[in-house]
C-alpha cells in the first residue's frame, strides 16, 4: 500500500480546508473548515509512518489523540458559536455585511 | 476579493505541502523497532496501546485532562434542559435502543478490554458507549442531572491517572514509570476510568451545555 | 490493483472535502464532513491504523456528526425566530 496518493491528498485535504477557512465568515463553515484541515494532517502523520513493513505506532497514537482533541474543540467551537447567537442574534465572524 | 485571495494562498499553501511530502524520504523507520522491542515490559501486546499508556503515557493524561477542561468550558457558556422535548416522537428509536443498547455497552466494554493486545482501547470504548448515550438522549432515555454522580464521573478518568502518577513518583520511580510486572493491571485500571470519563464528557458535549440540577433546583 | 483502490479512496476524500467547503447549503455540507470521516475510516485501515479508524469512526466522525447536526438545527431555528420576531416588528 503505497501512501503516496494519501500524502497529496493530506497536503489537499489542508489546502481545502484552509482556503475554507479564510474566505467563509459563518462560524459553523469556519468549524468545518478547521476539521477538514485537522484530517489532512492525520492523513500525513499515518501515511508517513506507514512507509516501512510494520506501521509506526507512535503517530498512530498521536492521531488518536488528535481526533480527540479535535472533538473536544469542535464541541466547544460550537458551544461558543452559539452563545454567540444566543447573544447577539449572529453566528458570523466581522461587520462587513448587515 | 477575499475569496480570490484566500483560492491563492490555498493553492501556494498546497503546492508547498505537495512538494514537501514528496520529497526523498530517508529510510523509514522511526521508532517502530524501538517501540516493538519493548512490548512486554510496557505491559500491552498492541504497540499503539502501548505507547499511549506505556511510553507517552504523560501525554495521555493530559489529553483526559483536555476532555474535563473542554467540558467545564462548554458548561460555563450555557444551559440547557435536562429533558428532551421531542422524545416521545422517536418510538422506532425506543425500539431499536432496547435491542442495540445492550450491545454498545457490552461491545465498548470488550473494545476496552480487547485495547491491550488488538486494536482497541479505552478511547475507542467510551466513544462507542458515547454513541449510545446521544441515541438515548435523542429517544429521551437519557436525561442527566448536574450532580454529584455526573461530576465525579467526568472527572473519574483524570483523578485515576493522577493518582497512579502520583503513585509511581511516591514508590520512588519517575512520573508514570510503573513497577515490574504491574504495568499491564495499571493500564488496566487507568482505561477503566478513563472509559467512564470518555464516555460521560462526549455525551455531555452531545448536550451542548449545562444541563439541570439534581433536586435541588425546582 | 490495490494501488488503484488507494488512489480512488485518495480522490474521494479530496472531493467530498471539496464539497463540504463549497456546497451552499450548511446541512448538506455537514453530511458531506460525515461522509468524509467514514472514508477516512477506511483509509486508516488501509494504511493499517485500525485503533485509528475505530476512534475516527466513532468520534471523528460519528460524534462530531452529531455534534454538528444538533448545533445546526439549534442555530436555524435562533435564526427563524429572530426572522419571525423581526417581520412581527416590522410589518
């Protein structure tokens, strides 16, 4: 199982997600934007230590512990974002728009 | 003209990653034959088990510490009530949880159990029964109090891995260096917890803030 | 062949991430996300992480699922009532 597609589509998965990111202002794309871009670093951590004949334990693990963190964020982000609306009726980053 | 600009630096962004992760790799390795070699001392057949508890067992702590603190943060942003209005309007759900209950509790306990030699854990097990906690939630079977029952189940998880921390700096080791041929029973205990913890703050986060209190409240 | 089961799971990903970014309507961007976690599911099994992929499974795709659902009906309905209250207001 060559991991070399799954590397690009990591630096992809990044890329997508970051250009999410930057241009949408509504909180909830936003929180989807950072969860895409944490999956492509997931997706670089396995497959690089998928290279040899045994898998490399130790980003395995530290993944595991990415995706629980990245729950926990995700649940607070939203949490936050709420409250936001809750508070002043908007869940958007910025005043630009009315 | 933010959404052209944010395309641009997306696309640099990935270009430089692309060519980054394509570059000549040195031979692979990293600490697989490192990690393997010690198994038995670290007290679990499954590498990846034994690294999360074994070898950066420090960092594990601190990730359950990062589910409590999550927690408490989304509790201190809102409320909401204990009970869930619609249900009574899931009677298909009542059914399927009477049949597919049981299984999630039984089958997140043996993920945890089975965590030490196959693919598994203490993670993997409390998600699992977290799952079943949001079903019963959505169907109205699962409505919890803020109490002292809830709370010590949230912070059972970090309480146990301090403690066995603790412990192993009292026996005179350093932090987290379990004791010959104890290793795998601490993992052990340590998972346990943890499953409680894990299963208990993601079913809370499911709730999206602090939910009623016990009987104290009207 | 099994080479090129890896580079279909590869595009997938790259497009379903695509549509959970760009697609206008929130809820089918969040299922889009969902659909996007199960397939990473797989990848991590294909790349021989199963501890990974039982946990991206449940939680990274499951319960942030869920997590994400509830929150977009909550934050809807705020919507539709501050609409309704303003059209009260104005009308």
């Amino acid at each position: 199982m060559s991991p070399d597609p799954y590397l690009l589509a990591g630096a992809a998965l990044f890329a997508i997600g970051l250009r999410g990111l930057l241009a949408h202002r509504n909180l909830l794309r936003c929180l989807l934007a950072i969860n895409v871009m944490g999956s492509g670093v997931f997706l670089v951590f396995i497959a690089i230590g998928a290279r040899g004949p045994l898998p490399d334990p130790v980003p395995q693990a530290m993944v595991l512990t990415g995706i629980v963190v990245s729950v926990c964020a995700t649940g607070l982000g939203l949490a936050l974002a709420e409250r936001l609306q809750e508070l002043t009726g908007r869940a958007e980053l910025g005043e630009d728009d009315p | 003209m933010r959404r052209h600009i944010s395309s641009v630096v997306a696309f640099v962004v990935f270009a430089v990653l692309a060519w980054g992760v394509t570059a000549e790799w040195t031979e692979p390795g990293g600490l697989v034959s490192e990690a393997r070699a010690s198994l038995d001392r670290a007290g679990a057949r499954n590498p990846v088990t034994a690294v999360l508890l074994s070898y950066r067992g420090y960092d594990t702590l601190l990730e359950v510490g990062v589910l409590l603190l999550a927690i408490a943060s989304v509790w201190s942003l809102r409320r909401v009530p204990s009970t869930e209005p619609h249900g009574a309007e899931r009677p298909l759900l009542g059914a399927l949880l009477e049949l597919i209950l049981p299984l999630v509790v039984v089958a997140g306990g043996y993920l945890l159990w089975i965590g030490s030699d196959l693919p598994g854990g203490a993670f993997q097990g409390g998600a699992l029964i977290a799952g079943g906690l949001v079903l019963a939630r959505l169907r109205g079977a699962y409505e919890p109090r803020d109490g002292v029952w809830l709370r010590l189940g949230l912070v059972a998880g970090l309480l146990v891995f301090v403690g066995v921390a603790a412990g192993t700096l009292a026996a005179g080791g350093r932090l987290l260096e379990y004791p010959e041929g104890r290793a795998s029973s601490l993992i052990l205990l340590i998972e346990g917890a943890a499953v409680v913890s894990i299963a208990l703050t993601l079913g809370a986060m499911y709730l999206g803030g602090r939910p009623d209190r016990g009987s104290d409240e009207p | 062949m099994l080479a090129l089961l890896d580079v279909l799971l590869a595009l997938s990903l790259v497009v379903l991430a695509w549509g959970a970014m760009a697609d206008p309507d929130l809820f089918r961007a969040v299922v889009k996300l969902i659909t996007l976690g199960m397939v990473m599911a797989l990848v991590w099994v294909r790349l021989q992480a199963t501890d990974v992929a039982l946990a991206e499974a449940a939680v990274g795709s499951g319960l942030t699922g869920a997590l994400l659902l509830s929150s977009l009906r909550r934050m809807r309905g705020r919507e539709a009532e501050r609409d309704g209250a303003r059209k009260g207001q104005g009308g």
